[in-house]
C-alpha cells in the first residue's frame, strides 16, 4: 500500500480504496446529488489525485454507478422493513411494499434527476444490481411466494402486478423530474384493484 494510499483509508478499517472511492463518491451523491460531479471533485473529496481513480473504475461512469447504487442501499437502509410472505395480511403487506417504494423513489429522485443526460450511467447502474436486490425484484419475489403459500390464486399474474405498482413508483418520480405536481396515488385503491384480480 502506497503511503498516500495508506493516508486516506488510516481510519477506514479493510476498507479498500476502491470502497473509500465509492462510499465518498456515494456521500457527495447524497449531500449534492449527480448533477456536477466531477472526477477531480471527487479525487479531491477522497483525498488522492485525479489519475487514482482509473487505477479502479473504466471510467467516471462506472464509479457513479457503484457510487449510485451504494446510495440507493444507503436509502433503503433507512426505511421501514418489507413484510416477509405469510406474515400479516397480503393487503396490509402490500400497503407497506407500495408505501416503501414511494418513499424510496421520492428520496433518490435528487441522484437521479442530474444524471438525466447520462444514459450510460443509468444504464451501468441497471446492469450493477445482483439478481434479487433491487425493489423490483424483491416485490416479485414476496409476490411469487405468497402465491405458493395459496394467499394469492394459483394463475394470479405477479409479474403484471409488480410492473402496476412499480408503475406508480415511477410516474410519480417522472412528474415531478418534469416539473408537474406529483399525483397522489390511493394506495387502499391499488391494492384493491390488484387484490381483485390476485385474490384466491
């Protein structure tokens, strides 16, 4: 380990400096979000030159990607626990999933809003998740298990009812990324709605 190298990760435990990388790429989303970020800001913020961070990513995009995603589990590391399957009721845990995913789009809209113009990025973060990690694909999962467990019916279309409430997720991030009032959605009337046709 280089002395300078050694400097800026003293305090970081096993932290590697790809890690202290990403996590102050990662802070600096969250205090300023995407729209500015520059390599040289965040070389600077890190504590090591410019050049370092080529040493560890392609490029400045798959840096914000990781960066973006560790924000994203920053995120939801702060919201309320997602219901497991067969616990409570499938409308009350839907409630919670659809209520969690407002709420988690709502507080990453300022990430994502600056990065707009930056289809690679976006693209790079899509590709970064693990199978099973994203919200999408937990929502799907607790749906597919409650259908095994006999509390939906056994042709009831999860992966329809996942694209709905993801749906809503996103219309209310995309109005107001262009600038209109966000709709409220009835949360009691889409689960009602999904619920009618998933039923037993």
């Amino acid at each position: 380990m280089s002395p300078r190298r050694a400097a800026v990760l003293r305090d970081g435990g096993d932290r590697s400096l790809r890690d202290h990388l990403i996590a102050t790429a990662e802070r600096m989303i969250s205090e300023q979000g995407t729209a500015g970020l520059t390599v040289r800001g965040i070389a600077r913020e890190a504590g090591v030159a410019d050049g370092v961070l080529y040493n560890h990513f392609t490029d400045k995009e798959e840096l914000l990607a990781h960066a973006l995603r560790a924000h994203v589990r920053t995120v939801e590391q702060g919201l309320s626990a997602l219901p497991r399957p067969g616990a409570g009721t499938v409308a009350g845990n839907l409630r919670d999933y659809i209520a969690y995913g407002l709420e988690m789009h709502r507080v990453i809209l300022p990430a994502m809003a600056g990065l707009l113009g930056r289809p690679e990025v976006l693209a790079r973060f899509a590709t970064a998740n693990e199978p099973g990690e994203d919200y999408r694909d937990r929502l799907l999962g607790y749906l597919r298990a409650e259908r095994e467990l006999g509390r939906l019916a056994p042709g009831a279309r999860v992966e329809s009812a996942t694209a709905m409430i993801v749906g809503v997720c996103h219309e209310t991030v995309l109005t107001l990324l262009f600038g209109g009032a966000p709709p409220e959605p009835n949360v009691d009337d889409l689960v009602a709605t999904l619920l009618d046709g998933l039923s037993p």
